[in-house]
C-alpha cells in the first residue's frame, strides 16, 4: 500500500497537464502548505480515494484533502486533477483547488478549477465565492470585491484577444459565483503566435496566485467573528453548496467517467467531509 507521502508526490505530480499549468497547480499548492500548514491536519483520504481509476485506466484521477485544526478558521482544502481519454482521441484534463472556511467566520471561500479539452482551448473558473446575499449585505460586497477591487483581474485577463467570457451551462455556478468571478474560454486555435500554455503561464499564473494570496491574508488568516445566530446562517448555507456540489458537480461526472462502483466509492468519503 502507498504511503501518505508516495501518494501525496503522486498527486503533486499533475502527469497529464502542460508544464505551465503543472507548475501553476504545483506553486499554488506549495503557498497552501507553506502559510497555512500549520493550521492543516493531513491528508486522511483512504489510499483508494487518494488515487483511483476506472475499470479500463482511461481515466485516472487523484484528489487531496486536508482538514483545518479545530482552532482553525478553515474547514478543509481540496486539491485534485482529473483525466479522462475521449473518444474522438484526445483528453480531459481538469486541475482544482478548493477551500472551504468554517462559519466561525463569514469570509468568502476559494475556487479554482481548470478544464481543458484540447491544447487550443482552456475554460478557466477562479473566484472568492461570496457566503452571503450580496444585496442584503451590501458591506459585504464592499468589503470583499469593491474595495479590494477584484474585478480587476477578470477586466485584465479579458482584454486578451484569445479570452473570451464563459457562460456555464450549470445554472447553479452560475447562481453560486461572485461578481468578479472569472468564468472564461482561452481559444488559441486561430493563433500562431501564442498558446494556451503562454497564457497560463503569464497571465492566468499570475491572478490566480495573486488572489491565493489575497484568500489567504485576508480571508483564511484574518479574524472576523460572527454571532451565533449568523454562524448558524453560514453553516446551513455552506451545507446547501457543499452538497449541492457533490450532487451537481461530482455526483453527475464521477459515474460517467469512473463508472458507478468507483464513483459511489469516492463520493461516500467526499460527503463525510462536505457533510461536516
């Protein structure tokens, strides 16, 4: 059996992905475990969830979740890639980094998820999900997207001329997303002076470590306490998306990918800690 160590270099290794987004994903990682290390515990994610595959190894995947410390402020941080051969011959790639906080505080949470389904073409989602109702609390929205001026990273990705925005088919991202989320399609295929590599490396890169950076300093290591009963309002709504991801994400991909028996066996563990 893998050790927590082997399985956890496995996992770092991001195999099936261009260099520029393996060391994104990898820098990415690495500013998780060096600033809040300390507030994780370790991987506990059963060996055969750590990395698993289907039937036929057309697909493989591996994922690496680590919970916070009780006197954390974080609730877990997921990391995972996924890939998939299709049938026409090429691949899919996904490549994810999800945190979640704990209602103790009301901060946003973070999302970055990469899906490639050709070398030309890229669709980035990379956001600071909001855990309240922008218009009720208007502070809030002052607070974490107007003075921190976070659009303006999807107002500088977007003047590219291969960016383009994404609209997702998924009502529910739509609906879960903040205002300066990036949901975009990177397109190089009529280019022959860039690809999608360059892109990541010198313009997705870039953002998606500087608003880490910003999640990490103001949102998971800052204190804002919250009142019981708002505590209570944050936990009940953090339930809705953490299920409603296992259900609308995970639950209708896995199966299709991984085939049932992988999928219900993956999805059980993930639900114990989207549950928590």
């Amino acid at each position: 059996m893998d050790s927590g160590d082997e399985l956890r270099a496995k996992f770092m290794e991001f195999p099936y992905v261009s260099g520029s987004q393996r060391n994104l994903m990898v820098e990415l990682l690495s500013s998780v475990d060096s600033r809040l290390g300390s507030s994780l515990q370790p991987c506990t994610l059963p060996p055969d969830v750590q990395h698993f595959e289907n039937p036929t190894g057309s697909a493989r995947a591996s994922l690496h979740l680590r919970s916070g410390l009780p006197s954390s402020q974080i609730d877990f941080i997921l990391g995972g890639w996924i890939h998939c051969e299709l049938p026409s011959g090429g691949a899919l790639n996904i490549t994810s980094l999800s945190a979640y906080l704990k209602p103790s505080t009301d901060a946003p949470h973070f999302l970055l998820e990469l899906i490639q389904s050709s070398p030309t073409s890229l669709v980035l989602i990379l956001d600071l999900t909001p855990r309240k109702d922008l218009i009720l609390y208007s502070d809030y929205l002052k607070t974490y997207y107007e003075d921190t001026n976070l659009d303006k990273h999807r107002q500088r990705l977007q003047t590219l001329p291969q960016v383009k925005p994404y609209l997702s088919p998924s009502l529910y991202i739509r609906a879960v997303v903040s205002p300066t989320a990036i949901l975009v399609c990177i397109d190089t295929e009529d280019d022959e002076t860039t690809n999608v590599e360059d892109i990541i490396r010198d313009h997705v890169g870039p953002i998606a470590k500087e608003l880490l950076q910003f999640w990490i300093e103001s949102c998971a290591c800052l204190e804002r306490r919250v009142g019981e009963a708002e505590r209570d309002y944050l936990a009940e709504r953090d339930r809705i998306i953490k299920t409603k991801t296992i259900e609308v994400d995970l639950g209708s991909s896995f199966p299709r990918l991984f085939g049932q028996e992988v999928a219900d066996r993956v999805l059980d563990v993930l639900k114990e800690y989207y549950s928590k």
